[in-house]
C-alpha cells in the first residue's frame, strides 16, 4: 500500500479512537438466538433484530434444507438472466399478498432496494423530502440519485408541509421510515399521506423495523395505521429482521415493480439471492401471518421493561416497538457501560455519533420474543448495577 495513504488512513483510525467512535466485530459463535457465545463468552444478547426469535426456528432450518436440496447454494446470476427461480417468483407473489399489494420484488438487501428505487425513480430534477432520522441507505440513495435532497425535522409534518407549499413543482418524493431504528418510534403515516396526496406527492416507507413486528398479522406501520397502496404507493420491507432471514422486497403497483425490473441498477446488476433463502422465507412468511403470539408476547416484554426501567429512573426514549434506547449522552460513558454489562453476560451495542446525533450516544436495547420475563428482570437488574457504577 502506498505510504502517504497508509499514514492518511492510520491518522483517520487514531483519531476515531480518540472521540470514541471506533467501531469493533464480535465474533458469534453458533446460531443467532437470545442466548449466544459472543467472543467465546455466554452472553444474553439485546442488541439483534430477529425480533420475532425466527432467525433459528428448526421449521425454518428445515425449509432451508429442503430448498438448498432442491435447488442448490447460489443462485448463479442475475433476475434477469437466469437466476430468478420459482422459489423467489413464489415468495414474490407471497409478499405481494402479504402486503395487499399487485406485485413485489426480491432485491438482495434493503440497502440495495433503498437505493434502486429511488436511482429509478429519480432525476437531477426532482426533489426528495426526507425525515431527518432516516436510514442511511434512504439518505445515501437520495444523495447518489442527483435529486435536490432537504430533510425536514423528525416526524414534523407541519415542517414538511410549509415546505412543500413553497415548492410544489413537479412531483415530490416523500420518504420515511415507518420504525426507526435507532429512536424505535413510528412515524405519522396517517398525516404523511393525506399531506402528500394534496402536493402531487409520493409517499414512500421504509419498513424494516415494522414488518412483522407490528399492525394486524404483522403486516407493519402500513397496516398498523390501516393505510392503502394508495396512501403509500411504495413499500419497502426487509428480511433479515423479523422475517429472520436475509433479503428484502418492494410491493406496489404493476407499473412500479415492472419500472424498477427496468430500471433499478441494484437489481439489474447483481446476482440473485440464494434460491433456498427465498424458499425458507415463505415459511417465516406463515408463522408470521399465524403465530400472532409472537407480537403479543413482545408487547408484554416491552410494557415489563419500560415500568422496570421507568421505577429505575432510566433516559429510556418512547417507543412502543422493541426497540427500547437508553441516552446515555457522552460516546465513551456508553462504551464503559456497554463493555461493563458485557463482564455480566448482558451483550448491548453502544450506539455514537454518526449514527446517532452528537450528544444522544446511547444502549440500543431490543427484544425477541423467544425472550422471557427472566431475561427482562436480569436485564433490569445489570442496568441498574452498572449504570449506578458508571452514575459516581
């Protein structure tokens, strides 16, 4: 490597250490679960997205079995050249029911799907609103789109509407996320649709952290607030969190999902997601529709932690969904608690700057259902020790 670049780049690392913001892998050894061995330890983890506790269900183990079997590891291409199988055409079709929707479409990740919407969607002359606390691959898309980008203030619709009046030319695209991820609140979609259906507007969600999780059969924020493809023509769900597989999808209408088969470059020009996932998936799609425990259980678990963590006298932000952030403020207080409830088998991100704002470090604190009101209380009980510790 050249040696200007090497010392640029060790520069660049001294200094992320510095300001505590140095990012660092854990290595997990054996199935993703609520139990775990992080870095060769038992931990209890609170820090996954498999908030439904599928990503090791034994009927998902099996299906993935049975699809590897049937059709094999890698899918071999693109969509379209000859890498779309009847197992991702299924779960396509099974997605599109899910939602209520004409159509959906499998894309390899939900940072792909992000930014091959709305790269398809797009010009240099429009214009995109997004909420400030949007996910960084719907502000990175925007950014690489060429489109005039503006964020408007968190969940401010009133903001986004004086800003829309001033300039309403051509036909505004509006994107929120419908959980977000790092506050675990939800956005206002009732409001959002009725004001982008007086602007000429489109209203585009990002339901990763909704998906499954929320709204009847767990069809997310959109049906949470009972909304219509009308009300938000571009749904965008991911399924590497609840659905407790890897992948993700957008559902709209017949033109919307034949436009970005056209046009979205992250689906063009990349392989296929493997065949078996999408054959496992459409089992992780039943036992969501079915298993309406689930949900039910998380809503216990959220109301036991937030009364215990509420009694404690802990910053926990309002959120009804699991994710439940505790600000703790300054990025090396988080470190030492987070590495503290670790030395008590409790396994908590710290979450800093830029992720977060500056100022707002914080434990991102989730729930699986295949947690129980033990594992709520041994939280409650490591929090209180090591928060009390680090309070001197």
């Amino acid at each position: 490597m050249d040696t200007d670049l090497t010392a640029r780049l060790a520069t660049g690392l001294a200094a992320r250490q510095q300001q505590h913001l140095y990012r660092t892998r854990r290595v997990i050894d054996g199935a993703q679960d609520v139990e775990l061995i992080s870095d060769g330890k038992p931990q209890l983890s609170f820090c996954s997205n498999d908030y439904l506790g599928l990503a090791n269900h034994p009927a998902l183990i099996k299906a993935m079995q049975a699809g590897a079997e049937r059709y094999g590891v890698g899918s071999g291409a693109s969509h379209l050249v000859s890498g779309h199988s009847h197992a991702h055409h299924a779960l396509e079709e099974a997605l599109a029911e899910f939602t209520q929707r004409p159509r959906a479409l499998l894309f390899s990740s939900g940072y792909m799907a992000n930014l091959g919407v709305i790269s398809a969607l797009t010009t240099k002359h429009d214009t995109i609103h997004e909420d400030r606390l949007n996910h960084a691959s719907l502000i990175d898309a925007a950014r690489l789109s060429g489109a005039t980008m503006r964020r408007y203030p968190h969940n401010d619709v009133d903001a986004l509407a004086t800003r829309l009046d001033k300039n309403s030319n051509g036909y505004p695209l509006i994107i929120t996320d419908g959980v977000f991820s790092m506050d675990g609140d939800i956005a206002p979609l009732p409001q959002l649709a009725t004001l982008v259906s007086k602007h000429n507007s489109t209203l585009m969600v990002d339901d990763a952290h909704g998906i499954g999780v929320i709204g009847k059969n767990g069809r997310g924020t959109v049906g949470h607030h009972n909304l219509s493809e009308n009300d938000v023509p571009i749904l965008v769900g991911t399924l590497g969190k609840a659905f407790g597989t890897s992948g993700a999808f957008v559902a709209g209408s017949e033109e919307l999902i034949e436009t970005l088969i056209q046009q979205a470059r992250t689906y063009i020009y990349t392989t296929a997601l493997p065949p078996a996932i999408a054959h496992a998936t459409l089992t992780s799609l039943k036992l969501i529709e079915i298993e309406a425990w689930r949900r039910e259980h998380l809503q216990t678990l959220i109301k036991l932690f937030k009364d215990g963590a509420a009694q404690l006298g802990f910053n926990i932000m309002p959120s009804n969904t699991p994710i439940q952030p505790l600000i703790i403020g300054d990025s090396d207080k988080a470190l030492r608690i987070s590495e503290a409830l670790q030395q008590l088998g409790i396994l908590i991100s710290a979450i800093r700057p830029p992720t977060v704002p500056d100022g707002t470090a914080r434990l991102r604190i989730t729930f699986s259902a295949n947690h129980t009101e033990k594992h709520i209380d041994q939280l409650l009980a490591a929090l209180d020790k090591v928060i009390k510790h680090n309070a001197r």
